[in-house]
C-alpha cells in the first residue's frame, strides 16, 4: 500500500475507538461542569476541552504533519 494509502487507513482504523472514548468522557464529565462545585467545574471544563481538543490533533493534525514532513504525495 501507498504511503498516503497508509495514512488515511490509520486514522479511519482509530476514528472510532477515539470518538467513543471522547464522547464516554466528556458525557461524563458533564454533570461536573454543571453542578459539581468549585473544585470540580473547573477542572471537568479543562478535562473536556482538552480532550476535544486532543482528538483534533489525534485525528486532524497529527497525519497531516506526518504527510508534510516525509512528503507524501496525494495520488491524482
């Protein structure tokens, strides 16, 4: 398989089990942020968003940049 075959049949293999393991803890990570006090909103806010933001750089950034830094052509 292409170099860049490779690479989008990575991150599809790894979509799933990402977005399930995110949506579980975000899901549960709620119920913190609404009402778990001052210790808890806080830190269930950061746990969220940086996990959001995680599975950006997981699924998004982290093939690109592989794909910028060892030149993998697209195929036309």
């Amino acid at each position: 398989m292409t170099p860049y075959q490779a690479i989008c049949t990575a991150a599809q293999r790894r979509l799933r089990p990402i977005l399930l393991t995110t949506t579980t803890t975000v899901a549960g990570m709620i119920p913190l942020w609404i009402g778990g006090g001052v210790m808890w909103e806080p830190m269930a806010i950061a746990i969220i968003f940086g996990l959001l933001g995680a599975t950006v750089l997981t699924l998004g950034v982290v093939p690109m940049l592989y794909s910028i830094l060892f030149r993998v052509a697209i195929p036309k």
